[in-house]
C-alpha cells in the first residue's frame, strides 16, 4: 500500500459512498475531491465537501495512518490548518488529529470501503519484477491510451528541459546568447562528457569566444586550453605548439587559468575517435566561428536549415587527427546526421521550449515539437524495450516520450500517475 494508490482512491472515489461517514460519525458527502497539489503543503486543494450540515471548502491531507499527522509534525505547520479532512487508509487513532490551533480535524478511513480485486491488481502491478511492471499486460490496453500517454510523458520531458534551461538563464542574468551557448555546450558532451563541457561554459564565458571568432585557431586555442587539453609533455607538434603559444596569450590577457579544468576530468574510455574530446572541442569551435548567433540558429524555422547549419566541419587540422601529434587517415569529423540530431533534440529542442515559456510564444512551443516530429526516433536501449513490447515509436517526438515514461514512471513504479497503468488498475 502506497499513498499514490490513496490518491487515486480518492480523486477518482474509486471507493464505497454508500452511507459515507467520517470517523468521528459525522454524514460526509464530496461535492469536489480537489485538485492534486503537487507542491508543498497538503495532497489536495480546492476541495468541497459537506460534513454533517455544513459544507467545507479547503484542503485535504492523505496518509497511510491517521497516526502519520503528528509523525509529520503536521500539528505545528499552519501550512496545514486550512485541512478540512484527513484521508486515510487505516484509523490507528481513536481521537482526530488537530490544527495548531487545537481545533480537531474530520478523519476518513478508505481501507473497509475499497473493492479487494482493486488493491490486489494494484500490489500486482508493483510485485511485478520486470523492468515495466506491466510488460506482461501491456498488449491488453487500448493504443489510444498508450499514445495518449506517450505524448502526456513528452510535454512532460519538455517542460522539466525547459526548466533546466530558464535556471540557466536566470544565472547568466537572463542572457538568451549566454544561456543557448551553455546549453548546447553541454549537449556537445553527448552524455559521457556533458558534465566538463557545461563547466567550461560556464568558466569561459562567450563574449571572450566571440571577440576572436574570425580566426579560428584561437577560439579553439581557448577551448582546448581551457579544458586543460594543451598540457600534455607527450604530446607534441607544430599546430599543438600554435594553439598553447596563442592560449598562454588568451589566458594571461583574460585571467582565464584559475578557472582551467583539469584534463582528467575528461572521459576518453569507450568512445570511438570521432566522440574524443579534443574533436568535440573543435567542432564545438567551428559552430561558434561559423555562426553569427547561438539564438537566430535556434530559432531557425527551417529544420532543413538548421541541420546543415549543425553540420559542422572543424578546421584542416581536425581533418585528419583526432589527438594531438596522432594523423589518422580514415578519420570522419564532420558532426553526424546522429550527432546532429542529438543536439537539436537535447539542446535546440529545450531552448525553444523554454524560450517560448518565458515570451509565451505558442508558435515557437509548436515549433519546437514540430522539430521532435521531424527527426527520426531514437535507437537506444530503452527505445528497444518499448519496440519490443509493440509500442510504436516513429520519431524523436515518440522516443523521448518513451524514455520519459520508462525514467519517470516505469522505474520509480508510478503506476497511479500512469495512463496505462491506471486502466490496468481500474480494469474488472
């Protein structure tokens, strides 16, 4: 028994109504069960109920025991003394818990009320021991339903991405160019990397990069040589000696050394040359000389501009090494069509969302999800587990649906705030 599946009971009164009455004997009718709170403070707000002859309009608390009101030290909070009810699922209690200031508190039990077929499909759905708790059911619900909460669980991911993006750009003062480079910095980490990339952006801010944009060896000289790449005694050549002779310039001139990261807090391990950091900082390096502004690339409205664009091919140098003093004859460095799509989807993607939260601009929102539809899904580990269970999942809209879902809920067992699980639940 988890609280998630007292909420449910109650917000959906999936429970006897009967003669309904609280603890204390008082006739207890629900004009509105309220509105999940999914803040602070009590489980549901706005609630309409009549006890005895008088009708309440106020918030409702829930726990697994009545006895959980003063383990929460609820009795002190005056966040809670507009509770006009303590929702239950079993009375260990013989008195009703009160406000602060001292005034008892109706209390409704649900445990004798609540159909046992419903509790058990429930417990069943979270014994399960599979990855998805209801992998084995999954077939029996309708595709509507599913869809339906695929493209709830995308909005989702959007909004917690967008999210990440506006507490950029609150830190960077509200700096729309600042927070796009931040941003697709840390996409160009894919993942493995994003960590130190973020770093660097945040340590090297970009109106030093873009005073130097027209001479690419010394945008790239400050990344590489910020990251703490230029450094290595065992690596040596003419270019490495003109990027480290033009960093110890940059750095002197900016005060850049104290903020220098460490090279080893770079991941080279398991990835392929053409994912090697040192790469990556130079491509990274061609998008910023090559492009006039982070946000007017963002807001390109033509996806097919904003692939070629993201298409960044990195200085001669970069064509055929992928390390420092290592020529390599079959090196592909040009940024992938896959790589590409990593950055629209996990950076490009957000910006706009966030973007358009703060200017509460609809067409930019739209334009933003019309980029997800446009691009191919995701092949991934978990894009796989859904593939294999029959969901369909077409494009980058889907699979970042499916991959919220499967983190979000699938994993923490949330089957109760789940479409799918829900009809699971409530089926006879």
């Amino acid at each position: 028994m988890t609280e998630d599946f007292l909420y449910f009971l109650w917000q959906f009164r999936y429970f006897r109504h009967l003669d309904l009455r609280t603890e204390e004997g008082q006739p207890l009718t629900i004009r509105h069960p309220g509105h999940r709170n999914r803040h602070s403070g009590p489980d549901f707000i706005n609630a309409r109920l009549l006890i005895g002859d008088v009708e309440w309009v106020g918030t409702v608390e829930a726990h697994l025991r009545t006895s959980d009101w003063q383990a929460h030290r609820h009795q002190h909070d005056q966040a809670y003394d507009n509770v006009i009810l303590h929702l239950v699922w079993e009375n260990d209690r013989l008195t009703p818990q009160c406000r602060t200031d001292g005034t008892p508190i109706p209390t409704l039990s649900l445990r004798h009320r609540t159909d046992e077929a419903l509790l058990r499909r429930y417990e069943a759905l979270l014994q399960e021991s599979g990855i998805i708790p209801c992998a084995g059911r999954f077939g029996d619900v309708e595709p509507l339903r599913r869809t339906a909460m695929i493209d709830h669980a995308l909005l989702q991911r959007l909004q917690r991405k967008a999210e990440t993006v506006l507490q950029v750009f609150a830190r960077t003062r509200q700096d729309w160019e600042e927070t796009a480079y931040q941003t697709i910095a840390a996409a160009f980490g894919f993942g493995v990397n994003a960590e130190p990339f973020a770093r660097l952006s945040r340590y090297l801010p970009l109106k030093i990069i873009y005073k130097h944009r027209d001479n690419r060896m010394q945008v790239e000289a400050l990344l590489i040589g910020m990251a703490g790449l230029l450094d290595n005694p065992n690596e040596t050549d003419d270019y490495l000696e003109n990027l480290r002779r033009e960093y110890r310039f940059l750095s002197v001139k900016y005060n850049l050394d104290e903020n220098q990261l460490p090279a080893h807090v770079w991941k080279w391990g398991g990835l392929r040359p053409a994912g090697f950091p040192t790469l990556r900082l130079a491509q990274f390096a061609g998008l910023l000389s090559d492009q006039p502004g982070l946000m007017s690339l963002t807001l390109t409205e033509e996806p097919t501009q904003l692939l070629s664009h993201l298409r960044v091919v990195p200085s001669a140098y970069w064509q055929t090494h992928y390390r420092f003093g290592k020529p390599a004859a079959r090196l592909s460095s040009t940024l992938g069509e896959t790589a590409v799509h990593h950055l629209i989807i996990n950076a490009i993607v957000p910006i706009l969302a966030a973007y358009a939260g703060h200017r509460r601009d609809d067409a930019c929102r739209d334009r933003a999800i019309n980029l997800l539809e446009s691009l191919p899904a995701e092949d991934n580990r978990v894009t796989r587990i859904w593939k294999d269970l029959s969901l369909e999942v077409r494009s980058a809209f889907d699979s970042q649906g499916a991959i919220e879902l499967y983190t979000q809920f699938c994993q923490q067992k949330r089957c109760m705030s789940c479409q799918i699980g829900l009809s699971l639940i409530r089926r006879a």
